[in-house]
DNA sequence: ACTTTTGCTGGGAACGTTCCCAATATGGCA
DNA sequence: TGCCATATTGGGAACGTTCCCAGCAAAAGT
C-alpha cells in the first residue's frame, strides 16, 4: 500500500521522449493536435509508469473538478436513495462523476458540504435542502439545482413533486370515495413555506366543495414513526371521533403506516372504519396492513429532470431558471375506503 | 452566481497587511505561531472578502482531500444505505468529511470510482467491492477498509458480519424449533467465495447433526424478488414437498420476503406449514405476512468499526491489517413455526 | 550590556497541471 | 526552388497553496 511517488507528465515526458506540454495534450483531451507517433509513444510510457492525472494539478489549473455533489437530508429514506441514484446516469454520461452526501436532516452536515462546494471541489450541486437559506446556495457561485419545490426560490432551477397537484389528487380521490370529513396531518419540518402548501391546498380544496375547515381536523406533527402514533392517540382522544373524521390524508408514508398500525392495534378497522392516504410511496407502503393507498412521487422523473437541469445549468450559465415539476400518480391499495355519501 | 474571481489569500495578505505565509498559518491550523493581532487582523480580512480557501491548490501542496469515499453496491437497499450513514459519525468526528459513491453493482461504475480514488481525490476508502478484483483495490494506494467478509483479503482491513456465524444462528433456531429438513438459497452474485460461506456452514452444520445433503434442496437463485418469486415456484413444483422440506433458510431478506408472499398467496401457511428464516432484517421484514424471522445484521457497528479502522491505517499506515466481523442477532417473528420433532 | 532563546514574520521555491506563445517541421503551391 | 499555410512541438509562466529557511524583534538569561 505504498503511496505512489511523482509520477507525474515529466517523467511520462522523459520517458516518452517529448516534452510535459505534449504529454500534457495526450492525458487532457482538449488541447488539439498531436501527431499520431508521439500520441503512441506517451501511451506507452504512461502505461509503463502506470501515471494516473493528479486532479488536484489539473483541477487547479483548469478550476473543474468532474465530480457533481447530490444532497440529500436522509439517504437511508429510499425516496432519496432512489432519487440520487437516478441523477447518477445522467450526469455521468455528461462525463461527471457522482457522489452523494448525507445531511441527516443536520444544519450542520448541510454547513460541512456547503464548505466542500465553496472550496471548488465540485463542478454542480443537486440538493435538498434542510435549512431556508436560499442566499447560502448561491452563495456557493456554483451551478446548483434543488430537489423539491420552493415558492421563494424564483432564481434558482428546481425539480420536485408540484405538492399543490399531488395533494389535489390524494383529496379528489378521498372525495370521490364518498369521504366529507377529511383530516389532515403534516408538518413543518426545517421548510414551512413547502409544507404549507400541502395545508393551503387542502384549505382551497375544501372551501371549493363548499365545506368549512375544522380546526379538530388539522394535526400537526413530526413526519416520522413517532408523529404517526401521536397521530393515532390524537384521533382517538377526539370525543366521537367516529362521527367527526371520515379520512386522514397524511404528509408522508412514513406517518401514514405508523397511524394504520397504531389504529389497528386499538382495534380500529382501517379501510373501513377510517380511511388514510399517504403521499410517497415507500416500499413499506405496499407491506402495511392493510396496505396504504398513496400518491407515488415520480422518483425516475425527478432524478434524470435534475440532471438535465444541471447539465444544461453548467454548459450555459446564464440561461433562465427552469422548474420542472411532476405531479404524482396514485397508487390505489386499501386503506380507502368506499363510503356511501351522507350529510 | 457569479463564479468568484481569484480571492487568493494574496488578497487577503494584502488587506490585512500582512504576508500571504502568514495568511496560510491562520488558515491552515497546521502551521503554528502567529500572533493574536495577526490572526484578528487576517479574519478580519477573511470575513471582509468572504475568502475561501481553494482545495485544488491546498491539496496539491498537502496531498491530502479531507475526503473519504464510501463506495456501496446499492444505496436504494437500506442496508447499504445505513452503513454508509453509519461511518460518518466516525469519520467526521476525525475531521474529514464522506460522500458516497453508488456502484449500483455495475463494474463500469466502480472503476470509475476507482479512478476518482486513483487521482488523489480522497484521503481513504471504505468499500464493498462487486468484482473480486482485491488487487486494483490495493493498486489504488491509499488507505481502504473492506466492506463484507472476503476469505482471500488478507491484507485488508476488514468489517462485516461474520457470515458462518449468522448462518449458523439461523441453522440452530430452525434446529432448535424442530426442523430436520431444512432447504438453503442462496446465490453466487459477484462474489462467488462469500456466498459459499453460507453454502460451507450450512453443509458443515448438517454433517454436524448426521444429516446428508439433499441437492434438491439447495436452490440458487439471484437475491432479488424475481429470486423469491422462483424459489416459491421451486418449492411448490417439489413432488410431494410438505413432506420433503420443513424450513428454508434464504440468503437475504429480499427473497424471503417474496417467497413469503408468493407461497401465501398459492395458499400455503408460512409459520406453520413451511418455515422461512431470512437475513439482513430489512425494514419490510416486519410488515410481511407472516412477519419474516430473520438474523439482523450489526449495520451500527459495521459502520462505526468501518470508520475507526480507516481512520486508524490513516494515521499509520503501517499497522497490521485487521478484521472485525459481527456474528448478527436473531430477530424472532412468525415466519418460523414450532414443530414437533419426528424422523 | 551581551548573548541566547523564543516567537513571529516574509520571501521564495515547490506541488503537477494547463495554457499561451514562439519555434520548428511539413506539405502544398506557384 | 522558394514561399506561405498548416501541423506539431517545446519552453516557460501561471493556478493558489504550503513548506522551508532566513531574518528580525522582543524577552530571558548571564
């Protein structure tokens, strides 16, 4: 495991008879015209050396690095993985490489990248961000794409799930089954604005129908395991919930499989009883009892939109900013029920 | 997003009235002694032109990136995906920061990683490498811990799950709840001697108990659901199987999991009938129906002993090679039935 | 008062590339 | 044969750091 020492294009150079400035032309492809004896005499000595670029020469000189940053706040949430892993085909077919980085949901993991950015190490940042500090994104002064829509980021390119649309389509659904009570559960997890429109959606969705917002029905709470069973215990602790709370549309998955176990193990029968609908679909989703109906985020779409976005961003700085967002198909499982209209 | 022009620590020398050696001291932690006023001086400047230090040239002069690559076979499986969480409390408690790189079990991909590791970008690596190919890992000359036990990798350093020890976790429950014949399946997926580990042991744990061999019941099959899937086909198109075969023993959860379901839904009791153990214990395990017993393996302590090897061979190089492996726990659900012991 | 130690500083030379510019060789054309 | 256009080459000068070494002042010891 011994370090390998100065192999560097002087004596690739040396060997091959020419000079570092030819050596240098082979290794980097774009500084035109060598003749096809000299092009083979430094591959061969390159391959006998077993020289390898030294980026941070090359890097330095030329201020790219070929490596694409993408942020995500939980990589071990399969939404994600999936999300950055599809931006991979794209971007390296553009010649990038791409790494991708775990904030956790932490300001501070977020701080620690953003400095990796700063500093020149990558050439294009694909993210999520946990924070709402558009200006430290540009502030980097790197082409820079974000995952999941915001309504104040009117500078910079993002691709996402249109929330208003996914929303609408998991409330019409509910509707559609014969449900009027509908509830709602969500957060305000590190970005108000984005959730709020789930929460403004659901207000405008009502009013249209004609029917007035029930404060009772709106639960806020965490998007993770623990938000679902407080969620569970806050509907049951609501005096004759039955009557008062047809269905629950949920932020998340996450919550919604939560609640449905929890309910279950209380003996509420969901899909009959009380219907949730979630809005993700992880794989869990399909696994719960009984299984979540939900509105799938188009992952694919999202990832290769993204690369595109960037590629298209870092090969033309100064074109407009482009949003692209997709709205969300829904997966019908069990969890819903069907429902004779009343009142 | 303007790319920022050329602030140098020249620049900030200059502001601050000061040379740019001293400039480096500051930034640099390394280099020692300067004066308070200097240092207030210079942070000042720092602060005012909003400098930020270039890496390409840091790490040109120092060799060193401050980065680590951790490279997994796929980060949409939650199992890679918690490993490579994992590590990073470690590894930036050392300061140094992770990404990762996701092969997606593609060849191509890994050596494109390797390439990136080659040119000096990352200060270590932590792997789990598709092909087994150890002396391109070696090659690559610089610090690098295994993911996943290799029998061959003598001068790596190592952590994972001790593989014949979870194999024979799984082998003695089924054991101890009465099973005598007990089916394997498993594959040979990229790395051919892993895998026989499982196939060792579980032929090893047999001749143990005075049992033979019966080559109809060792399955190979890809671990993927497509793998369960053929596996319950497998089973069902056995002559008079109920009779033959009381309990499988699967190589990941993955298959399990889809052979669960595809032998509930030709109507066969798992948990009473058959007998399913799988291995990993992957979130869906709960949620199947009946939910999977399975061994889980120690992803909190791979991860973590991941980053304190890697971290250890960074500060010297020239310690000997280590291996930590976890043997795994058994997490006990239904899919496993108690049955009288006949034969 | 003189030396020695210590703390701090600045100047220059690396690190391994790429880029610019000038120099040479090659070929075509008159 | 001579002359111009073109293809190929080599020699520096960057790029922004860090490191080494020498210099200088202030503090400490004799």
């Amino acid at each position: 495991m011994a370090r390998k020492q100065s192999i560097s294009i002087i004596e690739v150079a040396r060997l091959a008879g020419v000079s570092k400035s030819t050596v240098s032309r082979v290794v980097s492809d774009r500084g035109g015209s060598v003749s096809p004896k000299a092009e083979g005499l430094v591959n061969k000595a390159i391959e006998e050396l077993g020289y390898t670029r030294n980026h941070h020469a090359s890097g330095l000189r030329t201020q790219r690095s070929w490596m694409i940053l993408v942020m995500v706040p939980d990589i071990a949430n399969s939404f994600w993985a999936e999300i950055a892993r599809t931006t991979q085909d794209g971007l390296e077919a553009g010649g990038y490489s791409v790494v991708i980085g775990n904030t956790d949901w932490s300001e501070q993991r977020q701080e620690r990248y953003y400095g990796l950015a700063r500093s020149g190490r990558f050439d294009g940042l694909i993210l999520n961000s946990v924070t709402d500090d558009l200006d430290a994104i540009k502030d980097m002064g790197i082409p820079t794409v974000l995952l999941g829509e915001r309504v104040e980021a009117q500078d910079i390119d993002t691709v996402g799930t249109d929330t208003r649309a996914a929303t609408r389509i998991a409330l019409d659904f509910l509707w559609a089954r014969g449900h009027r009570r509908i509830a709602i559960a969500t957060n305000e997890h590190g970005s108000e604005r984005f959730l709020s429109l789930r929460r403004r959606t659901y207000g405008e969705f009502l009013s249209e129908k004609g029917v007035a917002v029930d404060r009772d029905l709106v639960f806020r709470l965490n998007l993770s395991e623990e938000g679902g069973k407080e969620l569970a215990k806050s509907i049951l602790s609501l005096p004759r919930w039955q009557e008062r709370i047809d269905a629950v549309f949920c932020g998340n998955d996450v919550i919604a499989i939560a609640t449905i176990d929890a309910l279950a193990a209380a003996g509420v029968a969901v899909g009959s009883d009380i219907s949730i609908i979630g809005m993700d679909d992880i794989p869990a989703a399909a696994h719960s009892r009984p299984a979540l109906t939900t509105v799938r985020k188009m992952r694919t779409l999202t990832g290769k939109a993204a690369a595109e976005l960037l590629l298209a961003r870092i090969s033309d700085p100064g074109r407009p900013t482009e949003k692209r967002l997709f709205p969300g198909e829904l997966v019908t499982r069990a969890s819903v029920a069907e429902r004779c209209i009343h009142t």
